[in-house]
C-alpha cells in the first residue's frame, strides 16, 4: 500500500467542490480503481484539487485528463506520512455543549441510551473543526426528537482544508418526561 498526493488544475474553476460532478466522479474512479480517499483539499480560488489517496501496490493513478477534461493531473508525489494505528477508545468520551462554537448545523446522531431519571446519552460523530454546539430535546405527539448541532471553531476560517475524519462523542442530555 502507498500514500500519494496528487495535485489537479480545475479550469473553468469549480464554486463548490463537494457539488461538483467532476470531483465526485475522479473520487469514485480512485475508489473503483483500488484507492481508498483519505483527503480532499480545494484550493481557494477553486483552480485546483489535491487528494490524498491510498493505493494498492499495483493500481495505477487514473487518468483524470481523458475521463474529466476539466481536471490534469498536474503533480503526483508520495505522501509523507505513513498511516499510524490509531488508538480508538471502547467507549467515546461523554462533553459537554460549547455554545461559542460558530455556524451550527445538525448532524446525525448514531445512538441515544435512555437512562433511568429522565436522561439519556447520545452517540454521535464529529470532524476536526466541528464540535458539539448544542443539543434540542423537544416532544410532540410523534415522540421524541433530538436534533445533535455541530459548530465551528471560531479560531478555523470558514472553507479551511481540513481531513475528513469522525471521532465519536457522547453526550447527556435531559428529556422531556423520567423514565423510571
């Protein structure tokens, strides 16, 4: 397995990376092809891409110019960095809301334990710059709704490159009504 960096010039220039079907189609052609995509960094103006891409030995980088006229290949290098075991803890740590955090918006949530005395413990993921902003507990006839909300490290400008990665939380929140 090796680790490349590989650098493509966008010309016209993309607005939204994650929208645009050039990019989604070069990231699911290094998937197809044998790649596992660990990163994608737009460049600011939106000229130019680089994706930090795990390869087989054997699989070759594809070629973006004949499939994706808008995306060259314009430098590819091996990565720096070797993957690294990652310690992952059995149980995500338990914290608590900042509410300082900017740019909220809700996130899925991948469990909710409900505990005896009308609590209960929400498990969800987050990303480097996001973190748990606040949680809203309301009730209606439907049931229970928990809505997990993520913000932004003020300190971290809005479009910063940043690995996509989750690492999972938990959180206690207060419901409406106990459960005995």
């Amino acid at each position: 397995m090796r680790r490349e960096l590989l650098t493509f010039s966008v010309d016209p220039p993309f607005e939204v990376p994650e929208a645009d079907p050039d990019v989604g189609r070069l990231l699911t052609r290094l998937l197809r092809d044998g790649g596992d995509v660990e990163a994608v960094f737009p460049g600011e103006a939106g000229d130019e891409l680089a994706v930090v891409v795990a390869l087989d030995d054997e699989a070759p980088v594809p070629d973006a110019d004949a499939v994706l006229p808008r995306l060259r290949l314009r430098s590819r290098r091996v990565h720096p960095r070797a993957p690294r075991p990652v310690a992952v803890p059995a149980v995500p740590p338990l914290v608590e809301p900042d509410p300082t955090l900017v740019d909220p918006r809700p996130t899925r949530w991948h469990s909710v334990e409900i505990e005896p005395g009308g609590t209960a413990v929400v498990t969800y993921l987050r990303g480097i710059v996001h973190r748990l902003h606040s949680v809203e507990v309301s009730d209606s006839p439907g049931g229970v709704r928990i809505s997990v909300l993520l913000g932004r490290d003020p300190s971290v400008p809005p479009g910063s490159p940043v690995l996509a990665v989750g690492i999972a939380e938990r959180t206690r929140v207060r419901l409406p009504f106990a459960v005995s």
